[in-house]
C-alpha cells in the first residue's frame, strides 16, 4: 500500500542519506581511498592554512608526491614532531603509502601546508585540492573548512 505517510518517511530517509553522504565526503582513486578532506578556518591576514585528510590505500605500494588548489598560492607536504621539548615542523617530498596501509594527515603530524592564502578560510567553505600519487595519478577532492570539534577532555573540564 502507497500511503502518503510512507511517501513521507520514503523522502526523509532518502534526505538523511543524501546529508550523511555530505558529511561523510570521501573519494577513490584507484584502490586509494581519500577520506574527509578538512581545513579549519583561519583569521584575517593570515596567508598559510593546514589541510588534512586520511589515505587508505588497499593496492600496490604508492606515494603522495604533490598536492596543490587554486585557493592557494603553493601547497606543500609537511610533518610535525617533537625533538625533545622542540616542535619540528618539515616539508617532505612525499608520503609513502605502503600495501594495506592507512595514513591520516592531521594536526601534530603529517599535513598539507596551505601557502599564499588568497582569501582567509571561512567555516562553510569549500575548495578544490588536486591530489597527485606517483602511480595512481591525480584526482580532485573537495576541502571542507570547518570549525574544530570541541575536545571531550575540554567539555569535561567545564563540568564541574
């Protein structure tokens, strides 16, 4: 039977799923999954951003070698970690992506530096970023600048 209220709920899951499938941005290219792309934003005159994401890659061993988006004037492949009590930030030349393995760029370890800023990033924004691996080729992603999530540790502590 073909009722209006299961019409109704018909078109709400079909609308859940359509915003799961936004919230949830991934991409493949070849047997290399690109999970959540994501910069957060930045303040006014400030010209370099971060931008992360996660590589799966369920193929032959391969590497990311480049990454660049018109919202940028360079973008660059960097790693972050601690010498001692010094933070070393680095550029690389690219990211090894082994058989089977799993890379997340993130905050405190490998990321994409955003060079040359041509305009601040704004929660809600989205850009465009090619992807380059030396074997599986270019694909074209789209970055997500959202806000930070608030930390668990952090909400615990203002509960008092």
């Amino acid at each position: 039977m073909n009722t209006p209220s299961l019409q109704k709920s018909i078109f709400g899951a079909a609308l859940a799923l359509a915003a799961f499938g936004t919230l949830a941005h991934s991409y493949k290219l070849g047997e290399i999954d690109i999970g959540h792309p994501y910069a957060r934003p930045t303040r006014e005159g400030q010209t370099v951003g971060g931008g992360y994401l996660e590589l799966a890659n369920k193929g032959a061993a391969d590497r990311l070698v480049s990454a660049s988006s018109p919202a940028a004037g360079a973008v660059e492949i960097h790693t972050m970690s601690m010498e001692g009590d010094v933070m070393k930030m680095r550029q690389v030349d690219a990211i090894e992506l082994a058989t089977g393995q799993t890379v997340e760029l993130k905050p405190g370890g490998y990321h994409l530096m955003l060079m040359g800023l041509k305009a601040p990033l704004k929660a809600g924004d989205k850009l465009p970023l090619t992807l380059k691996f030396e074997k599986a080729g270019e694909v074209v992603v789209t970055i997500n600048v959202e806000e930070p999530k608030p930390r668990a540790d952090a909400a615990a502590a203002h509960k008092h």
